[in-house]
C-alpha cells in the first residue's frame, strides 16, 4: 500500500468525489477506507483496500487508482445549467427568525442553529437582523447579529421589521415550526413580495410540499416511496369517514404544520379519537389532520440530508431510536449512527432520502427525513420529512462535528457543498459525507 501512495502525485490524488458521496484514503486507516469504481454513477460498487496482501497486488491497485484518476480529470463538473456558484451579491442584509419561547418540542437545539446561522453570514459580510421574543437566549446575544428584536413572533411585528429594516432575504430555516409557519404565512398574504423580500435556504412551495400532508403523501407516491395507509381530514366528520376506512384502531393522528406532534396522537377508541383530532385540528396551522393506519412497533430511523444548489447531495448522519413507533423521536433514546440497519436497508433508507429531498423541493440546506422499517419482513415507509433543521440537526451536529446549520446558512447564499471547508480537518470540503467510529447516545430527561 505504501508503494500505491508513493506512485500518486501527491495526497490529494486519493480524493474521489461524487454527486452523491466523497470517500477519501488516510495512510493510517487504509483498511476501512474504500473507492468507488464509478464515482459518477448514483449506485456503484466498491473495491476495498486492505493492508494485508491479496488478490489485488501494489503493482494491480496502484494502475486502478490511477486509472480512477485520471477519468476524474476528465470529468467536468456540470452545474444543472446554472451559473457557477458562489456567494451571492445581489442580496447584503437577511432577516432570521428564531423559534420564540422555549417549549415542550421547542427548546435550546434552535438557539444552537440560530445563532450558528447569525455568525456564519456575518463571517461572510452580511448585515443580519434577528427577530426572537425570547431574551434568554444565546440567540439574541448583543454580538450575535447587527440588530436584534425582541418581539412577539407574530406577522404583523415582523411585518413592522421589515418595513422599518428592508431587508433583501429572509432565511426561515433556523426557528423550528413557528419561524416556517410565519414565513409562510408571510409569504401567502403578499408581504414579502410588498417589500421584496426573498426566501432563502427553503422556498414556500417547497415548505408547504413538506409540511402539508396530503401534498406531501402525493409527492412520495411520484416516486414510488410508500407512506402507511392514511387519509386527510380538514373537519371531524371527515376525519371519523378516514377512520371508518381504515377500519381498526389504533389511529395515528398528525396535524399539519405543527412541531414535535403537537395536537396529536394515538387513539385507542372513538372517544380518544375525537378529542386528539379536534386538537390537531385546532393546532394545525391549516386546520387539517392526517388519520393514519399505526405503526407501533416498527423501528425508527432518521437521516439528515444535505443538498446544494447544484444538485450535490450528502448524508451527514444516520439516527436510531431506541424506542419503536409509538414514541415521538423527541422523547425517544436515540443513538448516532445507526446501529442495527444492515447495509443494504442503510443504503435503501439514503437512496430515498436522495430522492425525497429532490421531489420536495429544497434546494439548498437541511433537511430531517424519518422512516419506518417492519421488523419483521424489513418493509420500509417514510413518516415525514421537516425542511429545516430540527432537533436532531443538533445532535447529527455534535455527533459528526458537521455544523449542519452554519453549512445550511452558507448555502442558502449560494455556496455548493465543495465550496465551504470542513471545520474538523481543514483540508477536505463540506461535500464529504462524515464517517464515525463511535456512537453518540441522547436520553432524555424522562430517563435520567
């Protein structure tokens, strides 16, 4: 293997980048690194390198790497048609909105992406306004962003900054559910296009694909990914006609637009269903609930999925949930990485997440996708997906070392993946997929 490395021009000749993934080789992890034989194909095989003699000899290996090189040369980056990209000029003041008072389902984790968010675009030149009702945070810090307001996060207040500060985006991604529902609610009654204001790291169509559950059903059943039997109720009698349906309890109810189940539930019988529907209904932003056949007992898997506006896409990290369906990813004990998918399911869970986050529509930032896999016949469904960062951003986040809401704010002004650096190693880009040799647990606080 040494003699390989001598071969090569130098180090950098073993960075193999794909659309999808970058895999690179150390001297002192050889073994468990590996090289993608068609780096440019979504769906490749993989020669593994091994210290020890085999098949494969140093005179053998050193002509395939080679090889592998110089196609790379080769190959010219395409940009789906689009400029290359870079930071963005036309826009030089942005308005963040923070995720309000601290709550069940909404607590420190948005602090945390906030104000990563804050500082990154201010290393980058930008004049950031900050509005978050809740002073104790680090958020709302003097030196956090230029100008910050403490104020209810209502849309006519932030209509007010708007017209007072005039700025030329808004990035709603870093405030859970309540900065994505003021956004949209923004969006749709006309005053961000009043003030020209533009949403950046999430477009409005492609929060609402995500967050409103009859579209988001749809948009899998384009791709052929299947969600549990379900249907949409925007009254109660609707709601008790999708129960009839499905035919048996228990029920999961999921109302739109809301953050960790708020409104919702499991319903046991007719009485407990009326009362969780006529919650949700009354939480969602929307007035709409989606009444689904349960899962309970089925293992739970998360993936943070990154994507940039030339199309690149990584996987920053896998979550397990300890607990089965039935236990909200909230409350859960969740460990990173996944430990009991085998490969196979691993690669089946990224190959959707891809094609999810493609459907829906982000076009840059991060997102959350939760899946469902039978234990019994490995039957897998997709949950939902949250087009932002969330609660397990932050902990995908410290698990990987991976900044995912400082990268996401670096994207959503128009940088690509390989364009930003890896704070770890300093050497290598953000478009290489981060790979661990430990295991992060969180416990929550029902468990301590």
């Amino acid at each position: 293997m040494a003699n390989c490395m001598n071969h090569c021009e130098n180090a950098a000749a073993y960075k193999l980048i794909s659309s999808s993934s970058s895999y690179v080789l150390s001297p002192s992890r050889i073994y468990s690194s590996r090289i993608p034989l068609f780096p440019y194909k979504k769906r490749f095989s993989f020669l593994h390198l091994q210290s020890r003699p085999s098949v494969f000899s140093n005179t053998h290996l050193r002509k395939r790497v080679n090889s592998i090189v110089n196609e790379q040369k080769n190959v010219e980056k395409v940009n789906l048609g689009k400029e290359k990209l870079g930071k963005r000029t036309d826009i030089k003041k942005i308005l963040i909105l923070g995720a309000g008072p601290i709550v069940i389902g909404q607590a420190c984790e948005f602090d945390y992406s906030g104000t990563q968010a804050c500082k990154a675009l201010r290393e980058e030149g930008y004049d950031v306004i900050l509005i978050n009702s809740n002073p104790a945070t680090i958020m709302t810090d003097p030196e956090t962003a230029n100008r910050t307001y403490i104020e209810p996060m209502t849309p006519e207040l932030v209509e007010q900054v708007l017209e007072n500060e005039r700025p030329d985006a808004l990035l709603p991604t870093m405030g859970g559910q309540t900065a994505l529902n003021l956004a949209v609610a923004l969006a749709e009654s006309g005053v961000l296009d009043k003030y020209g204001v533009e949403l950046i790291g999430a477009k409005l169509q492609a929060i609402k694909k995500a967050e409103d559950r009859d579209l988001f059903k749809q948009a899998m059943k384009n791709i052929g990914i299947r969600t549990p039997p379900s249907g949409i109720g925007n009254t109660l009698e609707e709601c008790f006609e999708i129960a009839s349906e499905i035919g048996e309890f228990p029920l999961i109810i999921r109302p739109a637009f809301t953050l960790g189940g708020t409104g919702g539930g499991i319903a046991y019988n007719r009485e407990e269903f009326e009362a969780i529907c006529k919650s949700g209904l009354a939480a969602s932003l929307t007035s709409q609930v989606l009444v689904e056949k349960s899962l309970l007992g089925w293992k739970e898997y998360e993936l943070e999925v990154m994507r940039d506006l030339a199309d690149n896409v990584v996987i920053i990290c896998s979550i397990e949930n300890i607990d089965p369906m039935g236990v909200h990813t909230g409350d859960s004990i969740t460990v990173a990485p996944a430990q009991t998918l085998t490969d196979k399911e691993y690669q089946r869970l990224r190959d959707y997440s891809i094609a999810i986050i493609r459907e829906i529509g982000v076009e840059c930032g991060g997102s959350n996708v939760q899946f469902a896999i039978n234990p019994v016949d490995g039957e897998v469904m997709v949950i939902e997906m949250n087009p932002r960062v969330s609660r397990s951003s932050a902990l995908a986040s410290k698990a990987t070392g991976f900044p995912i809401a400082k990268m996401a704010a670096k994207l959503s002004v128009g940088y690509s993946l390989d364009q930003i650096p890896n704070d770890i190693t300093k050497k290598t880009p953000a478009s290489f997929e981060p790979s661990i040799d430990y295991v992060v647990t969180k416990a929550s606080c029902r468990y301590l």
